[in-house]
C-alpha cells in the first residue's frame, strides 16, 4: 500500500481543525458563511494520570478543569486555587499547584487560544 506523507504544517491545520471542536454544520449546509462548531473543549495535558481540560465557553475567573478517578475540580488558573475547595481532589492540591507553577504559561496560551468571540471571560 503506498503511503503519502503530509508537511507539518499541514498536520498542525488538521490538530488545529479537530481541536476546535466537532462541526455540526459546514458552511455549505448552513447559510454558506458560517459554521455551526459544538462548543469546544481543548485537553491541555495527560499527565500521571490527570486529566486537564480548558473549556471555551465558561465563567470567571479563567480556570482548567482536573479529573482524575472519579473525582474532579477547578482551578484558577492565575493563582491554581481551587474553585470549589470542598470537592474533589482535596489530597492532591499540593501537586496540582507544584504541576501548576511548571506549566502556567502553557495554560494561559491553551485558554487566550480557546477563546470564542463572544466569550464573556475574555483573555488574561
């Protein structure tokens, strides 16, 4: 079977188009102008199990959201305090802040990136 391989830049617009979001609708089967995109979940990192997820239509402060097992919770993303101090994950605040300070920025570009137009959180 032949084989055809595609530039970087063309696999980093495909990683771009699916991380957006699924289509429901194409231009062409809307109004020719605009796409109808399921609101848009970036999955930031997997890391020793830890699951770490921007959302693009969320609330204030910006923050990510930490699964791990059947827990989860949210953290700010500007100072990693937990959102809802009461749910889960409360025995591992410790090492999401220390992932936290090694991977700040990376989370403030995956949330300034995410951001829908009519967000109304905006960027940080």
């Amino acid at each position: 079977m032949y084989k055809v391989e595609f530039d970087d830049e063309c696999i980093y617009e495909l990683g771009e188009s699916l991380d957006s979001g699924s289509i429901i609708k194409l231009k062409e089967e809307n109004d020719g102008l605009h796409e109808i995109l399921s609101i848009k979940k970036q999955l930031i990192v997997r890391e020793g199990g830890y699951g770490l997820h921007i959302y693009a239509k969320e609330h204030p402060p910006p923050h990510f959201h930490v699964k791990y097992g059947q827990e989860e919770n949210s953290f700010s993303i500007v100072d990693c305090e937990p959102l809802h101090p009461n749910n889960g994950l409360s025995r591992y605040f410790k090492n999401i802040k220390k992932w936290h300070s090694k991977h700040k920025e990376k989370l403030i570009d995956a949330w300034n990136n995410s951001r829908p137009e009519n967000c109304p959180v905006g960027r940080i």
